[in-house]
C-alpha cells in the first residue's frame, strides 16, 4: 500500500514559506520503512545506525555529538536536548512543526513510529511511512518540519525517547492532530500479518 493521498487538501497551518494540509489517506500503516535508505522514505526523513555496544552489565549507546551526522546545521545556542518515558501501549501523536527539526533516538524499548508528510506540494505529501525503533533496531530518525509524527509504545517494556530538537520548545510552532485523524487514517491496531 503506498499510502499516499492527493484527493483533499484541506489547510491546517502555514509558516516559514511552507503549508500543511490535512490528507485524505485510505486506512492503513503506510510504507513499513526496513532499509536506512528505502525508495519509499518520505522526503527530507532521514535515517542513520547507532552503534549499540552490549555487554554483561547492559549496554552503552552514544546518542549523538553536536554539529555532527543528523545534527548537521543544529546551532548549539537553540538546540534542545529532551527525553520522554512511555509505557507499554501509549500512543502519542499526532504532532508537527513548521520549523523544528526534531532527531529522535529511542534508547531503551521499542516504538512504533508512525510518520504523514503534511507539506502542500512536497512530493511526498500524504505518504506515511512506519519505523519499528528501539533497542532491537537502533536507528536515528531525523524529522522535518511539516512531517507529522507519532509513536506507540510496543511490546511489554517502557520505552526511553531521547529527542533533540535545533529549536528550543515554542508552542507557537507546535500543531497537533489526534492519534485517530480521519485523513492521516493511521491503523494503530496490531498488524496481524
């Protein structure tokens, strides 16, 4: 299923020489992301391996270093780091920004990570791509502005997202949408395959 929609484009913010609409997207996940660098991977994502060092005490992981990889272009004087504990079974989605990069990096637990170009004319626009995140597939996901994001906590684990952001927190910039936005139309039941 590709998941993407054109039908309606409905506005719903606009800022920063870019405008999101609502899409009208058929019932579904989307593109199921498994390869750093998927044909299918909505534009302007993008996706790099963390190096996992695991041992009989546990595991160490390094997030990231500033100015580098995914934080390429982050000025460090309104760079945020942040950090989200969810339990087994929480959705939280969905949200966006108009200029906010987010890069996520889900240190301990899985997620269910869930994606929605908003952008009017991207040529993604409408395309939603799923990512299966956490210590089993440990990637970092660099988000863009108009990218609508979400994430539900899989398996019977808490999970521990760390998150930068190259803009400290403005409300002004946040928009949300519900978990169950008739256009995004994300299936966040089990996918029994």
């Amino acid at each position: 299923m590709s998941g993407s929609a054109v039908a309606r484009q409905e506005l719903i913010a606009q800022g920063q020489g870019i405008e999101l609409c609502r899409p009208e997207c058929p019932r579904g996940i989307g593109h199921v992301i498994q390869r750093l660098e998927a044909p299918e991977l909505i534009q302007g994502v993008k996706l790099l391996p963390v190096t996992l060092w695991p041992d009989d005490r546990g595991y160490f992981l390094e997030v990231t270093r500033a100015g580098q990889a995914l934080l390429t272009g982050f000025d460090p004087a309104s760079t945020q780091v942040s950090a989200s504990l969810s339990y087994p079974g929480i959705i939280k989605a969905f949200h966006y920004h108009l200029r906010q990069h987010d890069v996520w990096t889900v240190v301990a637990g899985m997620l269910q990570v869930a994606l929605v170009d908003l952008r009017r004319g991207s040529p993604s626009f409408g395309v939603r791509n799923t990512l299966y995140l956490g210590v089993l597939r440990p990637w970092q996901l660099l988000i863009p502005p108009g990218v609508a994001h979400g994430y539900k906590v899989i398996g019977e684990s808490p999970a521990m997202l760390v998150y930068v952001t190259d803009h400290f927190y403005d409300p002004e910039d946040e928009g949300r949408l519900p978990y169950n936005d008739p256009g995004i139309n994300y299936d966040w039941e089990l996918q029994h395959k």
